[in-house]
C-alpha cells in the first residue's frame, strides 16, 4: 500500500498491487487481442474485461488443484471436490470470450480486405494460418483460441 494524499485533512492509502495488476492485464490483453479496457465499472459482472480477469484468475487457480480423479481414474465420474465441473465452466467462460474476439478479428479482416499488418498476437495467427482450415487435425480456429489462451497464461507467468 503507498499513501497519498487525498485532501487537507488526511491521506488515503492505494494498493499499488491492484494497480499494477491492473496495468500488467491490460498490456497483456492488447498484446493478445488488441484491446484495452478501463477502470472499474458499476456492474463489473457484464464487464467483458472483468469476466476475462476472473476466468484467468480461476484457471491459474486450477492448474494447482489436485483433483482425485488424476490419482485415481476410476473416480473420474465422481466429482468428490467439485474441481471438475469448476474446470468446465471455467473452459466455456474462456472460450466464449477468446470466440468473440476471434469473430470480431476475423470480421475486421474481411471489412479491410487489404489483409493489413498484424497489431496484435491474434492478427499474426490469422495471418499465418489464413490458407489453412485444418491444423494437425484441428479447426484453425480452435487453434488460434487455445494459442492465444496458452500465450496470455504464459505472459502472465513470466
């Protein structure tokens, strides 16, 4: 926390943490899908830079959670701690996002017609894959989704 002031009678005190949280997500997100979100809004739950962050945040979560169905595969069907469906909504709130810009993408290149250059990571595996619509036996589409997701958690990483 640093202080600051915040009028003639006292000071306030800010989490630079969440600050610099805030930046790191938003740079990582242009990079990513040329984006940049602002501050907080009201209703943060229809915020699309909200869900994003929250999804991230879960995810990162669930690559350290031990799961009983990994120790004992038999148990697969029996979701004992709830981690697994936990993962799937967390799978489908991701793709659901990576989906939308991957569409707005992909309708911004067919409106410019002139192909343009790359501004962002998504742009460039358009770019590299635009001939192809199979990719070691999966839509390119899904490959430049999960792309994406492995690069933005990397960043995140580093």
């Amino acid at each position: 926390l640093i202080s600051c002031a915040k009028n003639v009678n006292g000071s306030t005190q800010v989490p630079i943490s969440n600050l610099l949280e805030q930046m790191t997500f938003n740079t990582i997100v242009r990079m990513i899908a040329g984006k940049r979100f602002g501050g907080d809004t009201v209703n943060q739950e229809e915020n699309e830079a909200w869900k994003l962050r929250k999804t991230i945040k879960d995810a990162t979560y669930l690559f350290g959670t031990f799961v009983v169905a990994d120790a004992i595969p038999s148990l697969s069907w029996f979701d004992f701690q709830g981690y697994l469906s936990f993962m799937k909504s967390t799978a489908k709130q991701t793709d659901l996002i990576l989906e939308k810009w991957l569409e707005e993408h992909l309708r911004k290149r067919r409106v410019e017609r002139d192909g343009g250059c790359e501004s962002d990571f998504m742009d460039a595996m358009i770019s590299k894959f635009e001939e192809q619509e199979e990719i070691c036996g999966y839509k390119r589409e899904t490959v430049i989704k999960a792309t994406s997701m492995v690069r933005f958690l990397g960043m995140r990483a580093e």
